[in-house]
C-alpha cells in the first residue's frame, strides 16, 4: 500500500490512493490505521477511486497540537478528511465509509460536508453519545495511557473486539490487530479517547441523511450490537441492513471477503 502525505490543516497526514473511478473514502476506527482496509482496497480499487487515510496521530499522519482537555474532536477529523480530498484536488463526492470510530466521524461529514457526500457506508458503529461509565473508562484511559503505554491498550481491548471463531482460526489476524494498535502513539490514543468522550448524539441527524446508506454489522459485535445498527439502520430513509455472520467487531478484517461483497453491491446501486 504505498503511502503519500499531504499537508492539511496543521499536520501532515498520511493516505494512499488507488485506482480509479467514483471516489471511495475509508475511514479506519479506533486505535488502528488505514491498514484495516487492506482487503476492500486491493479489490475495490479495480472499479474505484478508494482513498484510505491515516487519521491524525495514527499511522504514519502527524497528531499536531492537541488540547489536553478536550482531545481531538470528531469534527475535527471531519475537518481533515475533506481537507484531504481538497488537497489530493478530488472534487467529485464521495462514497464515505466509516469503522466505529470512523463511522462516529462520518454523522460529522454528513452534517458539516454534505455537499461532498454521494452515499454513506457505516459499519460496527452507532449514533448515540456515550453513558456516563464508558465517558469515564475513556477519561481514565486518556489520562494514563502515556505511563501504560499502547501495548496495555491492545491487550484489553482486542478480547473485545473479535468472534470467538477469529481468535481460534485466524490468529494471525488478531496478532496483526495488536501490533497495529501497540505501535499508536499514546498521545494520539489520549486525544481521540477525549473526543470520543465528548461526542454529541448524533440520532436526530438519522431521519435528515438523504444519501444512500449502507449499515453493515458482525453478528457478534458486542460494542456496537446488531439490534442497536438496525434499529440506527431503520431511522435512516434510504438505508439497507446487513448483518455479517461469524465476525465480531472487526468485521471488515474478520470476514473480508464478505463485507467486500457487500460494499460492491451497494456501490453498484449509488
Ligand atoms: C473503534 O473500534 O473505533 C472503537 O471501538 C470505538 C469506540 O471506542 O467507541
């Protein structure tokens, strides 16, 4: 996956570009990088243009200046992606897809870069703002991670975010995943805890979308539960439900080949 940067805003941010054709954007999730699309890039980009940046502080993109009190917002991510569409000069709108926290910053480019949105791609995620227990699992989490380090981050969470069948099968998937999120910068991890934290409800934007949408959900995901992205699925217009079997979480890198085909129908129809 080669990488190119480009200045936005105040950071340089890492994405790749690949193919060509109507523009697919993908947004990775939370600790992790754009790495997570590997599989819907190499087969995607043979019909379209699928960029897939590294959100600030992740991967290879700079953090730049963070408030320590209030964290990078998702707006602010926003912000960046169509910083970077500006910048790679890709005029045309876009197919957004969002992972979790991707999908978080996706209600803030519909509401905020609506104009750059041809359709809408949300998967393992959810609208609602946090309860107050997970604000302060977050809030201590941001405020330790730098004595913890990153490698404490993924031993906690990567239990949580595959099937059962994954961790016994595909070991090796879940390795990747870890390593992926013990090498995050501690700063960055800290930063995007802080505006996940302070998030808004986004569920009165649902009946507003007006793109067409696809929610897409492992079966077993447990932090973003089917019930949940169905019922997020049903207050949206224009939008189609697919439950992927024998992924959890990470339902783009447990079943692949599966949530692809499922993409390549919807891009189909938009
Ligand atoms: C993610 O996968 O991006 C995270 O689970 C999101 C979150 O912590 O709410």
């Amino acid at each position: 996956m080669p990488s190119r940067t480009a200045t936005v805003n105040d950071i340089e941010l890492a994405y790749s570009t690949e193919g060509e054709g109507p523009a697919l954007l993908l947004v990775h999730g939370f600790p992790l990088d754009r790495t997570m699309w590997h599989h819907q890039i190499d087969t995607l980009s043979a019909r379209y243009q699928v960029i897939a940046p590294d959100l600030r502080g992740y991967g290879k993109s700079s953090l730049g200046k963070v408030d320590p009190e209030a964290g990078v917002s998702m707006r602010q991510y926003a912000d960046d992606l169509a910083g970077l569409l500006d910048a790679i000069g890709c005029r045309q709108p876009v197919v957004y897809c969002g992972f979790s926290m991707g999908g978080y910053i996706g209600w803030q480019f519909v509401q905020h870069h609506s104009a750059r949105l041809k359709a809408l791609i949300q998967c393992d995620t959810k609208a609602t703002a946090d309860n107050e227990e997970t604000r302060a699992v977050r809030n201590k989490m941001a405020a330790h991670v730098s004595e913890w380090g990153a490698r404490r981050v993924a031993e906690e969470m990567v239990p949580k975010l595959f099937a059962d069948t994954t961790r016994a099968e595909h070991g090796t998937i879940v390795e990747r995943m870890k390593r992926v999120i013990s090498s995050t910068d501690p700063s960055a991890i800290a930063a995007a805890q802080l505006g996940m934290a302070a998030r808004p409800d986004m569920t009165a934007l649902l009946s507003e979308i007006k793109v067409p949408t696809l929610a897409l959900c492992g079966k077993e995901d447990q932090l973003t539960t089917p019930d949940v992205m169905r019922a997020m699925a049903e207050a949206i217009p224009d939008a189609e439900y697919i439950e992927i079997a024998g992924a959890a979480h990470m339902a783009p890198v447990e079943k692949p080949q599966e949530v692809t085909a499922a993409m390549q129908q919807f891009l189909k129809r938009v």
